[in-house]
C-alpha cells in the first residue's frame, strides 16, 4: 500500500550520524555496560557511576525467569549490544559457562560481536575478586570511551534512521494532530528506506481490520489478528473485560469514550504504509520498512524492546488532557537505555503544562498556526538535529532504574 504523497517542503534530509563498521549509522557513541548476573548489577553500575559517556544495562535479572522470559532478556541485551548507537560493549560476569544456557557470557558477547564492534569480557574469578573487577572495569571503559571519542559525524539520509513511537495519556487531541503528524514522518521515513516500529497491542483492538488491509500479505495479516486475540484471550483468562480497564482514567478524562475509539486515534502514529511484518519484543529489524512489535503499553519497557530492535531514536507521543497541573512528571526511563527519548503532544495545554519536558508541540494544528503537513516538516527536522547530536529534554537528565522488560511468564 503506497503512503498518501507527503513529501517536506524545502528541507535537507540528512543528518550527522556515526558510521558503524557493519553499515549501520548511530545518532548517539555510548559504551554500554553489561553485567551478565543480576549480583553483578552494582558493579557495572559502579563502573558506569566513575566513568563518562558509559550506560549500565540494570535489569531485575533472570533467576526464576522461565525460558521465553530469558530469551527475552538475551534479545535485549544482544539488541542493545548491537544497537547503531552503541560504540562497544563490556561485559561483566562471575565466571566462564556461569548462569543459563541463554545468558552467559560467552553466548552474549559471540552474538554481539558479530556487529563486529569491540567486545570486552571481565569476570569476577579471573580478575582476582571484586575490588580487582571493579579497578580493571574501570580500566577498560576508559579505554573505550577514549577509542569511542575519535569517532567523527559524517552527513547520511534519512533513510539510514530507525524510529519507534508510542502514544500515552491519549485525549482527543492525540488522534486528531499529535498522532497523525507523527504517522506523517514516519510514511516519509519508510519512502525512503528507514526503518519504523510501532506497538501497543492493547491499544490495536477494535482496529484492527483497519490494519490487517495493510498488511504486507495474508501471513502477516493472520500475525496481527492472532497478536489480538492472545492479548483478549491472556485478558479474559484473569477473568478481566479488556474494555473495562482500558481505555483507561486518563484517557476518559480527556475525551475518550471506548477502547475501540482509542485505537483508532492511536494507529495512526504508524502513517498508511504498508506493514512489513509483526515482529517479538526486543527482536531486531533486519530489514527497512515499517513493522508492528507485539507488545503491552507500558510506559516503561518499550524504549527498552524498540532499542533492542535497533531504532535510533523512541518518541513518545503525549495526550494528557485530563492530567492537571504544572509540569507534571513524564514516565521515568532508565539511562541505561542507549537509545534517546523525545516527548511530544498535539495538546497545547499539556505542551504549556510541561513545556521544561516535552520536546514538540503539535498542538498548534488545532489553533490554524499550522497545517498538518508544516507540523510533520518542523517534526521531521527536529528528529534530523536531534539525530545530528542535539539532546532531547529527557537526556538532559541522570536517571537510573531499573530496566522494565516485557517479561509474561511467573517467576519460578
């Protein structure tokens, strides 16, 4: 299915990215940090904590995970290994053939070196203890950000950029101007050969026949139907009426009556091109195109799962009619996420509300400042210098929590 035409007006579509030895171009040159066992998390963090320009992947870990749950966290950590925007990656582990099959360390660091970027193991046994780990992290992370730093900018096409979305505190305002400006750039980012993923398989019920029309063919439409009928079937088997809990207060308080009547707001981030595929959490995206990634709302786990994926940049598209007040706070997102956050609304209210946090305001659309094509063009450029080196409102803060996964399995 061909996307409805609109093309930016008088705009240089490039920005400056790092150019990756496998081909793949990152917007941002971060060491990443990995402790292979949960026991491990202080001490990544603590060499994290004495070193720039490093992020900490803090997971609450994988004991009692059942196996799709720690094939789960392998997807996030290899994807996050291997992610554009990631220069190298340091492992930490207690010591060789430690943990599950699927999480040690010599499993990791083979999968993320075949990004053929630098790959570092350190573990507790071989180094003589915990203050010799700790010293010879350090040692090793200096090295790489100092390695990482001669990295130079070069000028690329918006087709080298992977871009993710999800839509929050959605109100009336979402599905008439902050959706649809997003859905804008992101058919103008598939034209050209990027990569886009959106999400939320709750927020797709009741939309999803409008969806299925624009699958790629019959197998991935049946991977969209069968992606809803699990999320309506997992509902019902808590004994619990999806529709009934979702749309939820916020939502109401804002304008929005129905779950049905959300969903049809909400898939319009995703733009008219066609679906390519429906693809896991955190699974990654070899191919360019548009893809739907089978997974909750959360606020908090998606950066996590679309990073995996191999998306350079996660916007979050904000409603937030029906929150009241000044600067009211926006979900808090691990810096151990390598993958940059930009907040936007078509809300001129909740932009007023929030203007310190929030990154882009459609909302303009609704007062005749703009036409819906000039808010995608001043989008789209926004994207461009943010992926050029410009740092989004969140990443002006130092935030760490725990990462949140899409885990679906009891602990054991």
């Amino acid at each position: 299915m061909a996307c409805h035409g609109w093309r930016s007006n008088d705009m240089e579509e490039t920005f400056l990215g790092y150019r990756r030895e496998n081909g793949a171009v990152g917007i941002r040159n971060h060491v990443l940090i990995i402790p292979a066992q949960r026991q491990l998390n202080m001490v990544a963090q603590k060499i994290s904590d004495m070193v720039h320009d490093t992020k900490a992947f803090i997971s609450l870990g994988e004991l009692g995970r059942p196996k799709e749950d720690r094939l789960v966290l392998q997807r996030t950590i290899v994807g996050l290994g291997m992610n554009p925007n990631t220069a190298s990656v340091l492992i930490i582990g207690s010591t060789r053939g430690a943990g599950y099959d699927e999480l040690k360390v010599e499993k990791l660091s083979s999968e993320i070196a075949k990004s053929k970027k630098r790959v570092e193991v350190l573990l507790l046994t071989e180094e003589g203890g915990l203050y010799n780990l700790l010293g010879q992290g350090i040692k090793v992370a200096r090295d790489m950000v100092l390695e990482a730093s001669k990295a130079v900018r070069e000028p690329f096409d918006l087709g080298h950029l992977a871009l993710g979305v999800k839509c929050g505190m959605s109100d009336s305002t979402s599905g008439i101007c902050g959706n649809p400006t997003v859905g804008r750039v992101f058919d103008r980012l598939v034209q050209v050969g990027g990569r886009a993923v959106f999400s939320e398989t709750t927020e797709v019920i009741g939309a999803e026949h409008v969806l299925v029309r624009r699958a790629k063919n019959e197998s991935v439409a049946q991977k969209i139907l069968k992606a809803v009928e699990e999320t309506e079937r997992k509902a019902k088997s808590v004994g619990e009426d999806i529709r009934k809990t979702n749309p939820i207060p916020e939502n109401i308080a804002g304008g929005l009556t129905t779950l049905e009547e959300k969903s049809l707001g909400a898939i319009v981030k995703a733009g008219t091109s066609t679906i390519e595929d429906v693809i896991r959490y955190a699974e990654r995206i070899e191919k360019p195109g548009l893809y739907f990634m089978d997974a909750w709302m959360s606020s908090l786990s998606l950066p996590t799962g679309y990073a995996a994926s191999g998306v350079n940049l996660f916007m979050y598209q904000m409603g937030g009619a029906g929150v009241p007040g000044r600067e009211f706070p926006l979900p808090a997102v691990s810096s151990g996420i390598v993958t940059p956050i930009m907040y936007l609304t078509g809300n001129f209210n909740t932009y007023e509300r929030a203007e310190d946090n929030i990154d882009f305001n459609s909302g303009t659309v609704l007062q005749d400042l703009e036409t819906p094509e000039e808010a995608a063009d001043r989008l789209l450029k926004m994207i461009l210098q943010i992926a050029s080196g410009a740092r989004t409102k969140a990443e002006t803060f130092n935030h760490q929590d725990p990462v949140e996964l899409y885990f679906q399995g009891p602990s054991l």
